[in-house]
C-alpha cells in the first residue's frame, strides 16, 4: 500500500511494507524539482537513513530495473531541424 500527497514544492509517496507481519520500515519518496530523495527509519540505530537521487541518476535506476546484467548509457536522441 502507498499513499500520494502533494505539497507546496514537492510530492511525497510513502511504501508501506504489507503482509501477516512487518517486514521492513516504511519508506519515504520525496520527489522536488532538482532531485528525488528516499528515507527510511532504522530502529537498530534509531535514525533516519537518507539518499539522495539527482534526476539523472533517477532516470537511470528507471531504466535498469528491465535491463538484463550488463553496463549501459542512457542517450537522448537529438531532434532534425
């Protein structure tokens, strides 16, 4: 389960780990115009854990998640005038 909100300068998803049991905390997206960031509260430590996503390297994670094993470089292609 997950829910959308969308605030003044960014929009928050939030992933809620469904099932008989808990298996991880959930996990903050924060999506703002210059990047995207991903928090996740760690109980061992009692701390938030944060990464921090620029739009590129967001692009990119989209992309791999089909691809097969191997290395790659994403392209845009060039509009003909």
């Amino acid at each position: 389960m997950f829910s959308i909100e969308h605030e003044f300068d960014c929009t928050v998803i939030t992933i809620l780990d469904e099932g008989s049991k808990q298996l991880t905390e959930d996990i903050s997206v924060t999506n703002f115009e210059e990047c995207t960031t991903l928090e996740q509260y760690d109980p061992i430590n009692d701390r938030i854990n944060k990464i921090t996503f620029s739009n590129s390297q967001l692009a990119d994670l989209a992309a791999a998640i089909k691809l097969p094993e191997g290395f790659y470089s994403r392209s845009t292609k060039r509009k003909k005038i």
